[in-house]
C-alpha cells in the first residue's frame, strides 16, 4: 500500500477554498428547451480550465505536495499540442450536438444495431448523434497505479456490484480505454471505495478516516507522477463509487469533490451532488452477479396486482410508506418482511407497479429491479437525480410520487387511464436495455450508458494550456 497520509480539514477553511476555487472554475451548462423539457444536449457555454491557475490553487488549498516539482519543469509543448487537438475535436462534437438538438430531423441516423427512438428519450436523434461521437472520439486512461484489491477491483455480486463490473470493464475495454494518456479525454482513478471499506475500515474502531489516507494519497501519487490532474484541476478525472459514502470519499481533496466527474449511485443533490459535473448511475442488486431469470413478467392483461413493495424499514421515507399501507390493502401490497408463501421476483413479475422508495440514501436498486420486471416504477424520494435522466426522460416510464403523497397512492393509481399505463409498460420494457448488465458489455447497455454519461460531462468543460 501507499503511504498513509492524514490530514485534518478544517471546515471554515474549506469553504473559503472552495469559494476561491470556484472564482477561477467555472464549468457551466445551459440546458435548451426541447418541447418543453430540458435538454442536457443544449450545450450554450462553456468555461474553460487554465493550467496557469494551478499554482494559485494548489497553494491555497494547501495540498502543496499535489503538485510536482518535476511535472512543473516538464517541456509542455507535446502536451499542448495534443490537449489543443483534443479540445478542437470535442469542441466539433458540441457543435454537432447542439446542430441535432435544434433540427426537426425526419431520417434517423444509420446504425446496424439500434436507432433511438420514442418518448423514453428527451431527444432521441441528439442522444444517437452523441452516442455514435462517442463511439468513434471518446477515449479513457485508466491510471494502472495502485494494487487490487483496492484498486482496480470491485465487488461483482450484491447490491454495489456495478462498482466492481465497471472496474472490471474498463480494466478489459478495448474501444474506450486508451494506453497512452496523451490521446485521452478523461482520466479514470480505478479505486473502490467499498474495498476500502472492506478491507481497511475496523468495525470496532470505526475510522472513516481510512477514506481520506487512501484517496488523498492515490491522488498525491498520481499527480506527482503524471501532469494531467494539476493541467485541469482534476476537471477532466472520473471516479465511480455505488457505496454510500462514495460521496464522502472525495470529500478529502477538494478539486476532487468540487471539479473532477463523479459518477455515483448516491446522487443526491442536499449533499453537494452537482449534476453539471457528477453523474448518477444505477444501483443493481446482481445477488449472483447474473441477471438470468430477472428479465421480463406477465403481460398487462394478467398482472393481477395493482402494487407492490417488500423491504426493510429505513431511512426517512419508508417509515411513512408503511404507517399507510404496511399489510392494509388486498391490491397495494406493502410488506416489511414478504410471507414465506411468496417469491419476490414473482410478486415484480405479476404487478402493474412497483413501489421505489428511498432507503437511507436516495438511490435504490428497486427501481431497476421494477425495470427488468417490466414493471412500472413509482418513485418515491427527495433530492434524487435520476440515472441517465440527460439522456432518459424518466416521466415517459414511470410515475413520479411526492412523501406527502403517500397517504394518497392507491388513489393515485387508481386514477391512471389503463391505456396510460399500457403504454408506459411497453416504455418501460423498451428502456429496459440500457440498464442490462452484459458481460461482455453491448452497445448502448448500461456500461456503455455509464460511459455516455461521463462523455456529457467532458464536454461540459474546455480545458486551456
């Protein structure tokens, strides 16, 4: 392991940085309307991060060690040419975006395996004119410092298993994984913050600062060996995290949690998640690491169940769920613990829809759960940025309910049109392929739409030698 570092944060200080900070970063995006509804794909400005300011930075924060003596002596020039020739190309794909966002285009794009189509998308030709740029500019440099099985490992199974399959992807990608970190867009650190806690948190002891010695030193590795992290300020570095505290493990270094592209199941906006730059993604509950058996349900006509729910009380939101409707009613079926006659993934299978509840944090993997069931979602949380919700328009598909109106919910159901619902069902079954976990991962599944979300969020920033 790397050497331990610890440092106390000092909370008024932080926040005077991160004021300072965000004098000299901006990374701003204007959302243009689309019939109504707003388009991550209107890209209307954006600013860019000069190099020239990282001294200035790095001396405030008082990460003094984040920037290398050597990196700093470094003849620039191979680099500047290359970060200006990456620069022109994404400044090409933006223009290209926002061209497809504004025409009324009536001849979709070619492509051999599936065009975008339908309500389920906000835009459905910007989003392929973006996914098909994607395929053919977007390159990633995952940083090979660090040792498994913290880094560049995960957990496959159970319910942070995205974390462990997107490190496991991106170890083996070919099409967007790039070896030389001159040719790359973004630069990914490969560290798992439930590793972490798994292998360095004492259960008796309970030292959360664990996260702060691991992540502060791999981010004091990696920028003293490699200039990328102190040329943008982190701005174009990626990390990915479904633990809860995947938040509070870039709370340790400040550009990591102010500027670099977080990519979370926990995204929650009263906690500082920023969906200019972070990025939300789905929680999936593999509990074999397959999905065989979880894909697909009854057809409308013999979904005999109006709606259902089965979990642990948690969090803030299911203890009202269950006061109203805990074993209440024949039709809207709401248990704390699913009668032993019962089989869950039945019970998905065979209702109209399923209930999605917030837990202890807003990201829940029942509603992707709901999706593979083609069931519909009925979402109940606060401050919960949807997954892929740039690209998805989430109210095509599901039904959205607010806490005050738990008490209300069955009425709420009762009151959707059938033919509604029918049409949101077969919304939901089209959805449902890119939140499927392949292995190898397909084209526009859920890895690739991961991906895609991470492509959006480098183009939100212009980074300037």
């Amino acid at each position: 392991m790397m050497r331990q570092v610890h440092r106390r944060l000092n909370k008024n200080v932080f926040v005077l940085v991160a004021m300072a900070f965000f004098a000299i970063v901006s990374l701003v995006v204007t959302p243009k309307s689309y019939k109504g509804r707003s388009s991550w794909f209107g890209v209307t400005s954006t600013r860019g991060v000069s190099s020239e300011s990282q001294l200035r930075f790095n001396n405030i924060s008082g990460h003094t060690g984040f920037t290398s003596k050597s990196v700093l002596k470094r003849d620039n020039e191979k680099g500047d040419v290359n970060l200006e020739r990456i620069e022109a190309g994404l400044a090409t794909a933006r223009e290209l975006i926002r061209e497809a966002t504004t025409l009324n285009q009536t001849s979709p794009l070619e492509d051999a395996d599936y065009v975008p189509n339908g309500d389920i998308y906000r835009n459905a030709y910007a989003f392929h004119r973006s996914y098909l740029l994607m395929e053919s500019l977007f390159r990633t440099f995952v940083y090979e410092e660090g040792e498994p099985p913290i880094f560049h490992n995960g957990p496959c199974k159970n319910i942070y298993s995205m974390e462990g399959l997107f490190l496991s992807f991106m170890e083996t990608d070919t099409k967007f994984r790039t070896s030389d970190p001159e040719e790359a867009h973004v630069y990914f650190l490969p560290f798992s913050v439930v590793m972490i806690i798994e292998y360095l948190f004492h259960p008796v002891i309970r030292d959360k600062a664990v996260l702060q010695r691991t992540v502060v030193d791999y981010v004091r590795v990696i920028s003293n060996k490699y200039p990328f992290w102190n040329r943008s300020l982190g701005a174009d570095h990626v990390m990915l995290s479904c633990h809860d505290w995947g938040p509070r493990a870039t709370w340790y270094v400040r550009q990591l949690y102010f500027v670099a592209i977080r990519v979370l199941c926990n995204a929650n906006t009263s906690e500082h998640f920023n969906p200019k730059k972070d990025a939300s993604f789905p929680e999936i509950n593999l509990v074999t690491g397959e999905i065989t058996g979880l894909i697909g349900g009854l057809p409308p006509s013999k979904r005999s169940v109006l709606a259902f729910f089965a979990g642990r009380m948690h969090g803030r939101i299911r203890p009202l769920l269950f006061q109203h409707w805990k074993e209440k009613d024949e039709n809207l079926l709401v248990y704390e613990k699913l009668p032993k006659n019962a089989s869950y993934q039945d019970m998905l299978k065979q209702s109209k829809y399923c209930i999605c509840p917030s837990g202890h944090e807003v990201a829940s993997p029942r509603i992707v759960e709901a999706i593979y069931a083609e069931c519909v979602p009925v979402l109940i949380s606060q401050h919960y940025v949807l997954p892929f919700s740039d690209v998805l328009d989430w109210e095509s598909f599901s039904i959205q309910v607010s806490v005050s109106e738990i008490p209300q919910l069955k009425e709420i159901l009762m009151r959707i049109p059938e033919e509604k619902y029918r049409r949101m069902q077969e919304r939901v079954k089209q959805v449902q392929m890119h939140f499927v976990v392949n292995n190898p991962p397909k084209r526009y599944d859920v890895f690739h739409m991961i991906i895609h979300s991470i492509w959006l969020r480098r183009l939100n920033v212009r980074i300037y030698s």
